[in-house]
C-alpha cells in the first residue's frame, strides 16, 4: 500500500494502486486519438492534392474544412494531455498534481470542441450550398442551419472561456470561485450537436432525389453529400452519455468515455466532408485508364467530361468531326451506338448529357446565337454550369461550342 494520496478518496474497500491503475479507458483513449489524428489528416491531404493540382481551385467549403482539421488535430490533443495526466484511470488512482493537469486538459479541450464541431459542419453545408445554390428551398434550409450553429457555437465559446471567475478556479479547488454549470453545458453541446448533424444528414436529400438519374447515381450524390450526418448516431449516444453522468464523480474516466465520443463526431464529420474531392482522384484513375486505350489511333475524337462535386463524372458520348464536303454547316456524329443510349438520356442530370443528339447546325444559327436544340440556352441555367461553379459542366460546354465554330 502506498502512503500517496488520490486526487480523491477510493470507495469502501479499494485500495489504489498508484503504481498500475486499472486501465479503464486509458490505452483505448491514446490509440483513438492517434487514429484520428493520422486518418484525419490522410484524408485532409487528399484532399489538398485533388484540390490543389487535379481540380483547382479552392474554394470557401475547402477553407473551411482546413480549418476544420487543424482544430481536429488540436482537440486529439486536448485529449492526449489528458491521456499524459491520468485520463482513462480511476480519479482515486491518479495524483492531486496528475489531475489538476488532467483539468487544465480539459478545460482546452472544452474550448476547442465546439469550434471543431462548427467548422466540419461548415464545410459540409458550404458543400451543399454551392452545388444546389439554385434550389431556394435547400438553400434557405442550409442557411438557417449555419445561422443557428453560428447563433450557438459563439456565445457558447465565450461562456466556456470564463466558465470560472477566476478562470484557475477550474483546475484549482483552492480558490474561490463561482463557476457555471458545466454538465449543463455539455448536454446542450451535444443536443445542438445531434441537431445539425441531423440537418446536415437530411437537407441534400430531397433535391438529389429530384435528380434525372439512376438511382444508383441519386444514391451515390446522397451519400457523398449526407455522409456526413452519420456522426449523428455519436452525438445522441453522446447526449444520453452525458445526461447520466450527472451525478458522476469520476472525471478522469467519465470525461474520457465523453470525448471519445466527441472525437468520433468530428472524425467521421471531417472524413465525410472529404469524400467529395478525393472521389476526383477515383474517378481520373479509372477515366485515365479508360481514355488511354480509346485515344489509341484516334486522335481527332473530342471528349467531354461532366464532373458532379469535382469528381463523380459522367461522361457524354465521343463526338468526332466528319467529312463534311458538301454540307453547309458542321456535322457531328457520334461513335458509339446510340440506340444503346437513348435509357441514358432519359435519366441523365443535365441537357449537357444530351450533346451527341446533335447532327447538324448551321453557320447563321452559330453567329445569332440560335440553336435547334433549346438545351444549350439553358445549360447555363443549371447550378452545375454556372461560371465559378465547382464542376466542369460550364467548361464542357464552352469547349463543345468553341468545336463547333472552329469547324463552322
């Protein structure tokens, strides 16, 4: 037995071990927060690459996720100082000294939670808010959704910063301090939490459903825009979590257990709102490939790509110029079977899709801007052909008729 004294007094009956607490959650807490860390980051990277030298260039939603990841990394931190000072032990097994650093901890970590939490979310819902920024009601939606999270998440920061008067009456009981309820603080946290993630997981759902697609490629577009509502599941087990603890006096292995959660939250949140430019790396693997082997003697074809959220493409039809002696204006076929595509036009997203329907246009129809078909007056129309916005459909566009003029 030793003559050390616990940071508070064991139950009836337990003898602390300084020497080798019980590991409650202490080794679980250092591999999470090393994983998240490093698959955080991994993925972070991806998507600096992609949007960096694949398909630049950054944008507000891409700002914001950088954001989002630095604060990722900074709350893990929090986390392994309070591994470094007994988090994840029993309370009556670490020192006095150990747990006042273990509140220190705490306290930053306190601080970066909320912070981290707005900006993952941030990124997801900019996301939303540039590719559907036509859809009034989505937009409207996801607008009031950032001014809630930014109507709570600010005036929370402030009160977490001066939780105690003095601040030091946080991690010292020695000092006389009034401090606020902070469980109380937690549980609204985590039901803000749990709200936005839902808002967050619902909001793209009903304009991608509304999409002229498969439903294979409705599902993909939900889910890479969604995704990152699955941290919902962690932010309600994380409410009901920190509702029975209120009457715990534990600490160093019920804060623990709460950050785990919260560090899942913001993990899964920051991976998904990489999902949509890393796809772009996917997709030019298996499109560069595929390209490599139809270019082989066939240089004159043009191809169009139309990217979905910089990086779901689809491609339209190869188009060609042909022998056109004796015509009056430029023909453009296509080299694959069209019969074969006509279930493709029916369920594609955008008119841009429907490029290899046209045969003929004529030189005049060129120079007053009038085309036989009325998609080209309102490709621009669509949120994915807008100059600025984040796909290659407006570009697609501009190359096609910059073709036409060339052969006119």
């Amino acid at each position: 037995m030793s003559d050390k004294e616990g940071a508070a007094p064991p139950p009836e009956g337990v003898v602390p071990d300084f020497q080798h607490p019980q590991d409650v959650l202490h080794t679980i807490n250092l591999v999470s927060q090393i994983l998240s860390i490093v698959s955080v980051s991994i993925f972070m990277m991806l998507r600096i690459y992609a949007k960096t030298l694949i398909a630049p260039p950054f944008y507000l939603d891409d700002w914001m996720a950088v954001i989002a990841w630095i604060l990722s990394v900074g709350y893990s931190s929090t986390a392994l100082v309070m591994h470094r000072y007994g988090g994840g032990f029993h309370i009556y097994e670490i020192s006095k000294d150990n747990f006042v650093g273990f509140l220190k901890g705490l306290y930053a970590d306190t601080l970066v939670y909320g912070p981290n939490s707005y900006f993952t979310k941030l990124a997801l819902l900019l996301i939303v808010i540039r590719v559907f920024r036509l859809n009034k009601k989505t937009i409207i939606g996801t607008y009031a959704v950032i001014v809630f999270m930014t109507g709570y998440y600010v005036p929370v920061l402030f009160l977490k910063m001066f939780i105690c008067h003095p601040i030091a009456g946080y991690w010292d009981s020695t000092l006389d301090a009034t401090c606020f309820n902070q469980r109380a603080i937690f549980v609204a946290d985590t039901a803000v939490s749990a709200i936005t993630d839902t808002a967050v997981l619902c909001l793209p759902i009903p304009v991608a459903l509304s999409l002229r697609m498969s439903w294979t490629k409705r599902l993909k577009v939900i889910l890479m825009l969604s995704a990152g509502g699955v941290a919902t599941a962690a932010s309600i087990i994380r409410m009901i979590l920190v509702i029975q603890l209120q009457k715990s006096d534990d600490e160093p292995v019920d804060f623990i257990r709460f950050n785990l959660l919260g560090t899942a939250e913001v993990s899964i949140g920051m991976i998904c709102a990489c999902l949509p430019a890393i796809n772009i790396l996917f997709m030019r693997g298996f499109s560069g490939s595929q390209q490599s082997s139809c270019n082989t003697g066939q240089s004159s074809k043009k191809y169009f790509e139309l990217k979905f959220l910089m990086g779901s493409k689809l491609q339209t039809q190869n188009l060609t110029a042909v022998d056109t002696t004796g015509v009056t204006g430029p023909v453009l076929v296509s080299t694959v079977n069209t019969e074969s595509m006509v279930h493709e036009h029916m369920d594609s997203i955008f008119p841009i899709e429907r490029m290899s329907r046209v045969t003929s246009i004529r030189p005049d129809d060129v120079e007053r801007g009038i085309w036989s078909d009325e998609w080209y007056s309102k490709v621009t129309a669509s949120p994915f052909s807008e100059p600025g916005s984040p796909d290659w459909a407006r570009k697609g566009s501009v190359g096609f008729m910059e073709t036409i003029t060339e052969l006119g």
